[in-house]
C-alpha cells in the first residue's frame, strides 16, 4: 500500500511478509501472481456478509441500506486490503482490472428487486444495475482511494440513494433515505 503494485518488488514483499525469497516463488509465479491471488482472498466471505445483512431485512429499500452499510463497515475496517482489491488494480494489468469489475458487476443482485419494486421500474434496461453498481464504487473507489475512509460512511445515504431512486423514483428515493438515515442514527448508528 505503501509504494503501490508499480513500485513495489518481489525483495519488497518477501521483507514485509518476513519470509524467504525461495518460499515466495513456491506460492507465486511472480509480484502479479500474488497480487491476483491477494485479490481474490475474501470475496466469497465479502458477498457472503452483505448477502446476510441484506436478507436480514423485509423491505427491499431497507435490504439494500443494511447490504451497502455491511459493504462500507467491511472496506473501513480493512483498509489495505481495500486499497489494494479498490485502486492498485489498475496497475496491476488487465486480469487484475477485469476481476475488479467482475466483483462490482456480482453486487447487481442486489438490485433485482428494484426492477419489481414498482411498475415504472420494470421497464429500465437491466445495464441500469450496472450503472448503478459502477457509481457506487466509483464513490468507494475515490475515499478508498484518497485515504478518506473516514468519511466513507457518512456515504452510506449517498450510496443508498444512488442504488433505489432509479427503482422508486427520486422523490421516494429521498424521503425513504431521509426516513433510513433518522431510524439508523437513534439505533445502533449508520
């Protein structure tokens, strides 16, 4: 995290991981190697979690509140493996980019419901989810990014709004966001 996947080497990693040289090129062909398998790690548990916070829930706009506060919590309290899955992907080269998107692309499902959510809603492309999903990590990518993680989850209404108002419409959007924010600050927080 410190020099980022440019600058760092092999002799780099074997320091900061205490281990031999010989032992690194047991598990890794070379630095892109181990930096796509650091890229993978987790993902499943990640999904997993948000998937469990978001069916915690009963009403889809509260499902997707519950899935993205789970997200932030997640990015916030590993903020190098963040940093590493969120930005140094683009240096890390094309198979590294494209898994990077491939992780976006798989928190669509949480947005299937809005198509159903009201009758105005089934007529939107499905690209929409996309959309959607790109504009939320796009927010995440840039406190991520700018080592602003801090205030990444003051986000969280944002990133809800971004995610439902094409489903509800932007009036609903606002009011349920409105309504999500005042009942998560008196119980338990964001």
């Amino acid at each position: 995290m410190a020099k980022g996947y440019a600058n760092v080497s092999v002799a780099d990693i074997v320091a900061a991981a205490g281990i031999a040289r010989d032992v690194f090129y047991e598990h890794f062909s070379d630095k892109q190697d181990a930096f796509l398998e650091a890229q993978s790690y987790s993902t499943q548990d990640i999904l997993d979690a948000c998937a469990a916070a978001y069916f915690a829930e009963q009403d889809w706009p509260e499902r997707v509140w519950s899935g993205l506060r789970t997200l932030v919590a997640i990015i916030v309290s590993h903020p190098s493996l963040s940093h590493l899955r969120l930005v140094e992907c683009y240096a890390a080269g094309p198979t590294a980019i494209r898994r990077a998107e491939e992780i976006t692309r798989s928190f669509t499902i949480f947005l299937e419901e809005g198509y159903r959510y009201r009758p105005e809603a089934h007529r939107l492309p499905r690209l929409c989810s996309q959309a959607i999903t790109g504009a939320i990590f796009e927010v995440i990518y840039r406190h991520v990014a700018r080592d602003g993680l801090a205030a990444l989850s003051r986000q969280l209404p944002l990133l809800v709004y971004i995610a439902i108002a094409p489903f509800t419409g932007r009036d609903d959007a606002i009011a349920m966001v409105t309504e999500m924010t005042r009942g998560h600050a008196t119980v338990g927080g964001s």
